[in-house]
C-alpha cells in the first residue's frame, strides 16, 4: 500500500503534526502511517513554553504564569507579562490527547517498529523497519537517522533533572513561575534551578546545567535536596515524579532537508528546531507543523524555505552558543544583564524568534559588545 504521508517518530513533532493533519478539512482524509518504536504511554517529559493568547493545545494545559521571576546573586525581579503566557503540558497527557483524536479516523494507522532506514525510490520516499518497507509521498521524520555529528567542539548539553514535589502545607505562589534561579555554584559550567509551582503544595523543581558532559546521577539529587532545603526552605515533602533529560544545544546543522532527498522533510530536533541557546523546542515545532499544513493545504512543497529572519535568528543562536561554548562569558552573566536591563517581554520575543529588528538592536545593546562580535564573526 502506498501512504500519502509516513510520519517517522510521533512524539512532539510528529504527533503535532498529526492533529493538525487531522484537524485540516483538506488534510484530514489522507493515508497516514505513524511510525515509532515507543508506544508513548509514559509520562517522559514536561513541556513548558510561551505564547500569546490561546495556543492549539489549550486544553491539555496543565497550568500556566502570568508571572515568571528571575534570581541571581545581586538580583531578584518578578516581571509580570502583559501579553506572553508561560504554559506547561505533561508528556503523557500531549501523547494521550493526540492518539485518542487520531484512533477515531480509520484512514491513519500506527505501527510499533524500530525504523533503519529512510530513503527514496522512484519519486517516492520509502520506510524501512526491522519489518517491512513503507512507501509514501512524503515522510515527515522525527528520528534521529539524519543528525548531524555532534562532540565538545561544537555542542554543549542542556541536562536536568526534576522533580515534582508535594508538601503538606501551603508553601508556594502558584501565580509565579521561576525561570531561573542562578545563586548556584556555576563550578560545571552554566547552572541554574527552575521552579514551577502548580498549586500552594506542588511544583517542579528542576536542576539544570548547560556543559559538555552530564553528572553522576548522585549530584543532580543532591544539588535538588539542598536547593528544596536551604532557598526553598521545605523540610517534609514527598517526591511525586521524577524526569531526567538531555537535550543538544549544538552549532551542528540540523537541517529540514536530507541532502538529496526530496520526499524526506525533518521536523522537530531532526529538523534544527531546538533552539540552540536554549533548548526549547515545543513552540517552534508548532510554528513548523502549523507552516507545513498551510502548504500541503495550497497543494505546495511542503518545506518550507529558510527566510531571511529565521537565518538572522539560527546566527543569533549559533553567536549566544558560541559564547558559552568558547567560554568568553558564562550563561549566568549573560541571562543576569539581559534581565537586569530589559522587559521580559522582549527577551522572551527574542528567545522566541518573535522579536523585532528593533528589538534584536535592544537585545544586543544590553550584551558586552566584545565577546559577542567576536563569536558573531566566527559564526557568520
Ligand atoms: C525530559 C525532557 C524535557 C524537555 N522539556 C522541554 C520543555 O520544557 N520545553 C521545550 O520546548 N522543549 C523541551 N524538551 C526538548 C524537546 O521539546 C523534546 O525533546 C521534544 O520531545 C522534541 O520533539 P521531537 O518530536 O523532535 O522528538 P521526540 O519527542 O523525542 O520524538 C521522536 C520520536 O521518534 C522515535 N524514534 C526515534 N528513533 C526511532 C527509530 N529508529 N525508529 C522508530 N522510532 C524512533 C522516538 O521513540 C520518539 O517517539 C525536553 C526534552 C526532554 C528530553
């Protein structure tokens, strides 16, 4: 049988991609084949991210802020957002609500296989498992069968782990969402905790280091303990989940073409859509699937081109990484100038690839000029 489109992975990209298929008048009558080797029925990541106004996936919001907060030695500030909302939605409750939707149609079909390989044959892009082969129009693919090579030289990971906790009496705001708390020691590298509070008793408390290798499993519990102890000043508590993770922050080209391969189009962290600097993923994922149905829908290619601001902002990324990486600065001096300096608003529009020209210009007059031309050189 050949599909109309093969999404290769479901998990944030392809599962988003999916409910938009499914969600398109147009779209939503195609062949679909969901490929994975997961089931996803684990709750195995937290998602948090920002946007304005009502986002597709509103209803599965578990909590979100009007109010995120910044700390670090000499500076504490709460910056409420007149426009940006900072949302959070659980893994498990993302994968649940977007097979559930899909199971009612009788034209999509998900398989559990491992995949190989992903090529094309005769003007059609084919999927080969352990199992079988798969031929489809086009193959929207999540794995990472077509990631760049990264090492030390160009990458640094983004690795955590967090934990939500349950006291037994009120003890947080859960209007206020901490972003980062720096008063940690940066001896690794950039160090930072993160704490989101989803009602007086419970919040995700999360330990978070960009560095090139990861820690002994002992040191992210112990830093998590005493940070609970000593600055959330919590003695009881009970650990309600845990999540661990490492995500590329990496100069390495993703990119959403496979050379040579026409059928093959990448998403999510295949297709360079984790933000270099900083690791979030979920809303540009959104920008990216939401892009490729508008084309599939006009009858179009659906890759759609690099424009001229997305080039600026992956050379924004590249530049901000690269400082890090060639440590010229360190991410708690850069974070703690821009906070001290401008609205939230306008470092998350920034952070968010939203921001205006205008803006970008305000972002880069708060930064030390001489580390960041520099890197902005090398990474032109
Ligand atoms: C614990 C954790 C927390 C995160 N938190 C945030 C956050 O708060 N905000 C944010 O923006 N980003 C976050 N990220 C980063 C990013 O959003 C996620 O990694 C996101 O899931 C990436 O989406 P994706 O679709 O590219 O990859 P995935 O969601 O990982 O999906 C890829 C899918 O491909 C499947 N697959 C891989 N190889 C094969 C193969 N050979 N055959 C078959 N199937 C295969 C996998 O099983 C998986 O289901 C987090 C990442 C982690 C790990």
């Amino acid at each position: 049988m050949k599909y109309d489109y093969i999404i290769a992975g479901s998990g944030c990209a392809g599962l988003s991609l999916l409910y938009r298929m499914l969600t398109a008048p147009q779209l939503c009558k195609k062949q679909i084949l969901v490929i994975d080797k997961s089931q996803k029925n684990k709750n195995d990541r937290t998602w948090c991210f920002w946007e304005k106004g009502k986002g597709l996936f509103e209803p599965i919001v578990t909590h979100q802020w009007e109010t995120l907060e910044f700390l670090s030695d000499d500076f504490t500030r709460k910056f409420d957002m007149p426009t940006y909302r900072y949302k959070m939605i659980q893994g498990i409750d993302f994968y649940n609500h977007v097979i559930n939707f899909a199971k009612e149609f009788e034209n999509v079909s998900f398989i559990s296989e491992s995949i190989t390989t992903i090529q094309s044959e005769n003007n059609l892009a084919e999927v080969i498992t352990e199992k079988a082969v798969y031929k489809a129009a086009y193959v929207f693919n999540s794995t990472n069968l077509f990631h760049p090579k990264m090492d030390t030289s160009n990458s640094l990971l983004q690795h955590f782990e967090g934990w939500v906790i349950k006291t037994k009496t009120p003890v947080f705001d859960a209007t206020v969402g901490r972003l980062m708390d720096f008063r940690l020691s940066q001896q690794h590298g950039t160090t930072f905790m993160y704490v989101l509070p989803t009602s007086e008793t419970e919040a995700l408390v999360e330990y978070t280091l960009f560095t090139e290798k990861v820690l002994e499993k002992e040191e992210y519990k112990a830093e998590l303990k005493s940070y609970i102890q000593n600055y959330l000043q919590i003695e009881e508590y009970e650990i309600q989940h845990t999540e661990f993770g490492i995500i590329p922050m990496s100069l390495a080209k993703f990119s959403r073409n496979v050379p040579n391969e026409k059928y093959i189009i990448n998403i999510g962290t295949a297709g360079g859509f984790t933000k270099a600097s900083s690791g979030y993923t979920f809303q540009f994922v959104q920008k990216h699937t939401e892009n490729i149905i508008e084309l599939l829908q006009h009858g179009k290619y659906p890759n759609p081109a690099l424009t001229f601001r997305d080039k600026m902002f992956q050379w924004y990324d590249r530049t901000l990484l690269e400082v890090i990486l060639s440590e010229k600065l360190q991410g708690k001096e850069i974070f703690a100038t821009m906070f001290k300096k401008l609205p939230i608003e306008t470092i998350l529009a920034f952070l968010g690839n939203e921001s205006t020209f205008w803006e970008d210009l305000k972002i880069m007059g708060s930064l030390p000029i001489g580390p960041f031309l520099t890197s902005g050189i090398k990474q032109l």
